[in-house]
C-alpha cells in the first residue's frame, strides 16, 4: 500500500509540472496585452490659452420673412504670463458663437508689464467711449480688487495683486476695451528713464 501511496503521489507531482510548463508555454505564445506601446499613446494638449467667457447675448435680427436669432458671445484668454486678448463672436448656435470670438481674440492678443510682486507699475487710468478703467497697483498678498469684465482680462493676464474702479457707463466690451486701453498705457522704469534722458538732450 506505501509504494501504491507513493507512486500515485509521483504521478500527481509529473501530472502539476506538465501542467504548469504547459501553461507556461501557452502565455509566451499569447501576445501579452497589459503591455503599452509608447506610439500609441495619446499625446496631451495642452492649450496655449486659458478662455474665460464674459457675456453670452440673444440678438435678433428683423428681415422681409420675420426675425432672425442669433447668440453673440464675448471672450477673454490670456497664459497668465502676460499676455491676454479679448474677441466677439456670433452665431446661431453658443458653442459656434464662443469659438468664433476665441479665434478672433486668438489673433489679437497683447502683453502687458508687471513689475515684482505680479502687480502693474503706477495708478493707469483708460478711457473708451462713456467707460473710465481706474487701476492702481496693490502689496503681495491683496489679490484682484476687481469684478466682472476687468477681473477676468486681469486674472487672465497674470496680474495677482490690483486695486481697480470702474466709472461711467458697465457695458462688458466697453469696461474691457477701457481696462486694455489702461494696460497698454502702463510704463516700466525703463521706458520713463528713457523719456527723461531724451527730453533733458532736447533741452540742451
């Protein structure tokens, strides 16, 4: 009876290993689909901008047939290094309307100054139309003291830490072109160096 017991006992070790090898070879002839190829995979994009919408309006337009509707959309992108733009677009659809003022807005973008501590240089005021943009530059840690058209144009730009009033007519495209008119008039040490040292040769 032991040598029945231990033959059987061989058997069932031959009977695993045979198994187990053939197993074994039935993987390696698998392709093996945990495995990543470094060409397929899917690239991330990253975007260039950050797009903040501001306004999105219902317009309709009066023809022989009756009225027609359309959405206008008003957008503002910047890379929060400096750099921004502001764009308007319509369509009779939203999504279409936002993208066409994102591409125009795309074609036109701007830089603006900072000076340390991610703030603008000297009070600035801009002017468009019935719209007064008053900004005046704040110690690290305020943040935008700001709301509306001119928070999103100067979050959106990079610019951390302002005070800013608006005067006149809150009309969002007319209070953004007055904030762009504010930023592009701002002067760095540099430039009024530069002016002074022209205007004291003129003198001479």
């Amino acid at each position: 009876m032991e040598e029945n017991k231990v033959v059987t006992n061989q058997e069932t070790v031959e009977n695993n290993t045979q198994t187990t090898e053939n197993a074994s070879k039935a993987k390696g002839n698998r392709p093996m689909r945990n495995r990543r190829n470094p060409h397929s995979q899917r690239k991330e994009v990253v975007k260039e901008y950050e797009e903040k919408v501001v306004k999105i309006n219902r317009v309709t337009k009066v023809v022989k047939g009756g009225k027609r509707m359309k959405f206008s959309s008003l957008v503002v992108i910047g890379n929060n290094k400096g750099k921004y733009g502001f764009g308007t677009g319509k369509s009779g659809e939203v999504p279409d309307a936002i993208k066409k003022s994102v591409e125009r807005a795309k074609r036109s973008t701007f830089a603006v100054k900072m000076v340390k501590g991610n703030t603008i240089s000297h009070e600035v005021i801009g002017k468009y139309g019935a719209t007064k943009v008053y900004l005046k530059p704040a110690p690290k840690g305020t943040g935008i003291i700001a709301g509306g058209a001119v928070r999103a144009v100067l979050e959106l730009a990079g610019i951390q830490n302002v005070y800013s009033k608006v005067y006149g007519s809150r009309t969002p495209i007319n209070v953004i072109r007055a904030t762009h008119a504010a930023l592009a008039s701002l002067k760095n040490y540099r430039d009024v160096e530069s002016l002074r040292k022209g205007g004291s040769e003129d003198v001479k």
